[in-house]
C-alpha cells in the first residue's frame, strides 16, 4: 500500500505565515493605536485646566439658609484662575449632606431653574480672576459639602475635584 504523502512547499508555507502575520499586524493597528492616541488626549486634556475654578470665601456667600417654608438656599462664590477659554466650558458643582446630593454644570448662557447669579439674570461663568456668586434654590435641607469639577468644551467634566468646601449654616 502506498500513500501519496504529498504536503505543501516549505516556501509556500513561509510566505502563507509572513501574510498572516503581516495581516494580524495591521488589523491590531487599526484597532490599537486609535485607542492608545484616544487614551492619552483624553488622559491629558484636563492636566492644564483641572485646577481653574475655586470657592471664594473672601465674600462670606458659600453657606446655607433655612426658611420657615421648609426650602433653603445655598450660596456660593467662583473665582477661576487662568482664561483657557478655548478649553472650558463651565464648571460642574456637586452638593453632599446627610445621605443626600446634587449636582449641575455652570455654563454660560444655559437657563437653570435651581440656580441664579447673585444681582444678575442668566448664567455666566467667571473669566479669568474674577469671581461670580450664585444662589442654589433647594427643598431638600442639609446640605454640608460642595466640590467643583471643570466641564470641557467637548462636554466631558474633568475627573479631579478643582476645590471643595464645608458649608456652613449663614
């Protein structure tokens, strides 16, 4: 009995191998290094900025109010440090107390109807060293904390607090 053992080329098989390899190379490119670069713009676009809004206390806003009705406000002053306008869009404040909270992005020109400026109408968000006040109507009572965060022009908010406060009853 004879069996025909007849198998491809070494040579054809080198290059078979040298085409898969070539061909998994750049499929995983095509996936790999999108992610990678998408990665590290996003890992990085909030390094210069992250640190651009702080409660200011020098005018005494940042503090709670209790009305009889059962509603409090909270007040609070931003100032901002660097004018990265092309970057920022606003910033994100986070209210915490007694198992409670709330946040809402600060943008300019976007109506919010649990918050108000101090002495004006509309939202704005300070520009570079200035400071803005803002009053945060509220029916739930106790808040005791607040944090600020940066809110990106592409939307994203910035994952690292920029500055937090107690909050104290006025």
């Amino acid at each position: 009995m004879s069996f025909d053992k007849r198998g491809i080329s070494p040579v054809i098989a080198t290059v078979l191998l040298i085409m898969i390899t070539v061909l998994a190379v750049a499929i995983l490119t095509g996936f790999i290094l999108p992610f990678v670069r998408d990665g590290l713009s996003k890992s990085t676009e909030c390094s210069d900025v992250d640190e651009s809004f702080k409660f200011d206390e020098s005018f005494g806003y940042n503090c709670r109010k209790l009305y009889s009705e059962g509603s409090e406000n909270v007040s609070f002053s931003v100032s901002r440090s660097n004018d990265d306008s092309k970057k920022i869009n606003g910033f994100s404040v986070a209210f915490y107390g007694n198992g409670i909270s709330k946040s809402f992005q600060v943008l300019n020109g976007v109506p919010n109807p649990e918050i108000q400026m101090i002495g004006q109408n509309g939202l704005e968000i300070p520009t570079s060293g200035e400071t803005r006040s803002y009053i945060f109507n509220t029916t739930q009572l106790g808040y005791k904390k607040a944090e600020l965060k940066v809110v990106l022009k592409s939307g994203r908010v910035c994952e690292k607090v920029s500055d937090s406060i107690e909050i104290t009853e006025c």
